[in-house]
C-alpha cells in the first residue's frame, strides 16, 4: 500500500486527469470493502508523520500533504456518494442482493439505479 500511495502523490502531479479517474475506480472498490471515511484523516495524517521523518525538505514534505489531502477528499466523496444499495450489491457480487436492492426502486427509476 505504501509503495502504491507514494506513486500515486507523484502521479497526481504527473497526469491529474487520469488520476482522478483511478482514484475514483478505487473509491468505489472501497464501497464493498466497507473502510470507513472518518479513517482517511489519521491516515494521511500519519503517513505525513512518516515522510517528516524521512526528509527535511518542507516543499516536499507539504508536496506530499497537499496530494495526498486531495487523494483522500476525493476518495471520500466517492466513498460517499457511491454507497448506494445497488452498488454494495454489485460490490459484494451478490445477484440476490442486486436484485433485492434494485427491487427497492420504483418502477420507473430501477435503470439509472443500476447505473
């Protein structure tokens, strides 16, 4: 996961566009994992830690907060706004779930509840 995140600091920089779309992939993976949001603050709070004691350069030192703050505001709202029943559903590949969840909506709204 470290090595992961460390590329993904340096690739928000690199190709944000793309960046943007990978972490909001990853965002809904994390719907079916079920990681909480309020998690995210003392992660990155405790991977800056990390990288303060690894180097005394400040700009990279708030280089690396600065994206991966932006990673995790991101990842939230996926988190957030993706958290429908269908997509927990689809998540846990449960076709009984999936039906159950789109069950749940009305007649006339069930298709953009799937997508």
């Amino acid at each position: 996961i470290a090595d992961k995140l460390v590329t993904m600091t340096l690739d928000m920089y690199r190709d944000p566009k793309r960046m943007v779309e990978d972490i909001s992939a990853l965002g809904l993976r994390h719907v079916g994992y079920g990681i909480p949001t309020d998690l995210f603050g003392p992660f990155v709070t405790a991977c800056v830690q990390v990288i303060r004691s690894l180097t005394d350069d400040d700009a990279a030192e708030e280089s690396f907060r600065w994206s991966l703050s932006l990673i995790s505001r991101i990842l939230t709202r996926v988190i957030n706004e993706g958290s429908t029943i269908v997509m927990k559903a689809i998540n846990t590949n449960s076709a009984k779930g999936l039906r159950k969840a789109v069950g749940c909506a009305p007649r006339g709204r069930r298709a953009p509840w799937v997508v």
